[in-house]
C-alpha cells in the first residue's frame, strides 16, 4: 500500500467523524435554539435529547467492546455510519419529544462503532513511522472538523432567514449529507487490516494501570459535550448575531482540523498522560474563555482554542493504547475508553441544563464544565506509561 493511498484511507475514515461525532452529536447545539423555541423545551430537556444520544452511545460503546476483537472493524465502522445517518434523517419527520428521542438514541448507539472501529483502523496505518502514524491518529479525529464547518458555515443562517420552523430540514439536511459521504468511508474501511484477537490475545486490559487517564477522560466527556450542547445558546442569550455565532462553529471547525499538525510532536513523544493532560486544559480554558472576555472576540477565541483541543482527547487515548498495549488489545483499549467517555457525555448535557433551569441561565452549567475540564487535566497528568511486558 503507497503512502499516498494511506492518507486517502485516514480521510475516508476520517469522514465517518464527520458524520459520527460532527453530525450526529455536535450539530444539535445549533439545532437547539429553533427547537426549543418551536416546541417550548425546557433546558432540562433540551439536554435529555443529547443526553438520549449518549446514553446510546454507552450501548454502542458496550456492545462494539464485545465485538470489536470478534468482527472485522470495517464491518462494525461500515454498519454503523449507514445506520447513524438514517437516524438524522428520520429526526427531521416527527416532534414528538419521545420520537426524537429515540432516533437520538440510535444515532449514538450506531455512532459508538464508527468512532471506535474508525480509531483502531487509523491506529493502525504506519505501523513504522511514530510521527506519521500520530498525524493519522490525529487526523482522522479531526475528520469533525469538516462537519463542524459545514454546518457552522449552513445552519446559523439558514434559521436566521427561514426561522425556528426550519429545524426538521436541518436534521433531513445532515442525514441527507451524511449518506452522499458514507461511500467514501466505506471504501477506505475496506483497505484496512487490523488486527483479529486470538485465544492467547484474551487478555484483560490492565485497567488499574490506566486508572488515571480513564478517570481524566471520563471527566473531559462530562465538561466539553456541555461547550458544545449550550454555548450557542448562551451566546444568542448574550445578544451575538447568528454571524456570530456561525464563525465561532466554522472556527472550531478550522481548529480541529489544523490541531493534528499542532499536536503531532505531543502524541509521538509521550507515552503517558501528559497529551490528554494538556489537551483537557486547554479545553477548559477555552470553555471559561467566553466570560472572562465576554465579547465576540472572546467566543472567537474560546472557539479557536476548542477546536484546536477537542479532538485531540480521543486522539491522546488512542495513541496512549498503541503506545502501550499489544496491538491485539488497541480496539479493546479505544472501547473502554469510548464507554467512559460516554458515561461522562451522558451525564454533562441534562446535569447542565437542569442547573441552567435552576440558576435561569446556562452559563452557569457552562462555567462548572469548564471547572469539571481543569480537574480532568489534573487527574490525567498523573498517568504514567504501562510496564512493558
């Protein structure tokens, strides 16, 4: 295989991102405002609808941790991403809360094996070669960036000329798009080879040994799914144009895909917990950013700093188990990971909206993610590399 058709294969890959975690997840915080507005939700359920998303996720990440050494990944990456892409399209044909719920649900249970399958793939491409193989790790997680600049750059002003009554053509939108995509993610999971557990392989994972960077990404997930549940909301409460708001989503966009160049010598040098580490820090900073300097430049750079940290999270896991672990256990290694961080991701959405519905406004869920992130920092800074065997 050339290098060239390699970073073709991290680009089709990178794509179910796209569609997975850009899509499926993040877009609902520009959806949010036109539904709440259009069917008078609350904060508390506007988070339980991406609440219902995580908590598919868990299944997903529970029921991908069984297969992923049984099945090939390319089947469990392929399957997911059509079925993750019908779900949005379907959300855009009813209004019934618990409709949209259950859709919500199956995207992110179908979105886990996307996420987790598409990492152990990336993981292993470049075997040899420590610098590009973190770029490719890096990269395909930045693949949320492409989907953070379409939508950023379509939706905002989409509502703002047709109004909150657009909603169910946003999510028709994205389901349609995310279906013109998959091929090309099907295609690239087909060139793969990962990998396949044998009896000797059966090994648990050294789970204690890793305590530290599970517990910190754990945390990540419950602090940075709030920034991008509630901050459009928040800054649309701040009076912020829905221009506005549109270049802080295509920034954040900008600054997931630019970060892999960014972090790539962070993720080849350290095989401990000093790349999640950093990459909560400068989460939180950018998640408490908006009111310490409450003003448009103040959101465009706590999107910037974001975007250029978000991905790297997954990304520092990812690297830390093939760093550490035979190659065999790295798709155990990324679902363990993966189903903490949807535990975490369960809990920020409705645990944010229920104290923005409490105090009246939602900065304050906001600002105690951000507090929730710098903490995730802490803990995983005091990850050290695995004995080697």
């Amino acid at each position: 295989m050339t290098v060239g058709r390699d970073w073709w294969i991290v680009i089709g890959l990178a794509i179910g991102v796209t569609v997975s975690n850009a899509f499926a997840r993040f877009a609902y915080g520009l959806i949010l405002p036109a539904m709440q507005s259009d069917l008078s939700w609350s904060y508390t359920q506007s988070g339980w609808i991406n609440t219902a998303n995580a908590l598919g996720y868990i299944g997903g990440a529970v029921l991908t941790f069984l297969a992923i050494g049984r099945f090939p990944a390319k089947w469990l990456f392929s399957i997911g991403l059509i079925v993750t892409a019908l779900s949005l399209l379907m959300c855009g044909f009813g209004e019934d809360f618990w409709y949209l719920t259950f859709w919500r649900i199956l995207a992110g249970l179908a979105g886990a094996p996307v996420f987790i399958a598409g990492g152990t793939m990336a993981a292993s491409l470049f075997p040899n070669d420590a610098r590009r193989n973190a770029l490719a790790i890096a990269g395909y997680f930045g693949g949320a960036g492409l989907g953070m600049i379409l939508s950023g750059a379509l939706l905002p002003g989409l509502f703002a000329r047709h109004g909150a009554l657009f909603w169910p053509e946003a999510w028709i939108g994205l389901g349609a798009t995310s279906l013109v995509l998959a091929p090309l993610s099907i295609w690239a999971a087909g060139q793969t080879e990962v990998s396949r557990k044998t009896g000797k392989d059966d090994a648990s994972l050294p789970v204690a040994q890793m305590g530290f960077a599970l517990l910190g990404y754990g945390l990540f997930a419950t602090g940075y799914i709030v920034y991008l549940t509630f901050i459009v909301a928040s800054v649309r409460e701040a009076g912020m144009s829905a221009a506005a708001i549109s270049g802080g989503w295509v920034i954040i966009g900008i600054g997931i895909i630019l970060s892999p160049f960014l972090w790539r010598p962070v993720l080849a040098r350290w095989a401990s917990g000093v790349p999640l580490a950093l990459a909560c820090a400068v989460t939180g900073i950018a998640t408490l950013l908006p009111w310490v300097v409450p003003s448009v430049l103040g959101f465009a750079l706590s999107a910037l700093l974001f975007g250029l940290a978000v991905f790297i999270g997954p990304g520092a896991v990812t690297s830390f188990g093939r760093k550490n672990l035979p190659q065999a256990l790295w798709g155990k290694s990324v679902s363990l990971f993966t189903l903490i961080f949807a535990i975490g991701q369960t809990v920020g959405p409705v645990a944010a909206g229920a104290i923005a519905d409490v105090t009246g406004t939602v900065d304050t869920g906001v600002i105690v993610a951000g507090g929730i992130l710098l903490c995730a920092a802490a803990l995983a800074s005091f990850q050290r590399p695995l004995p080697q065997s």
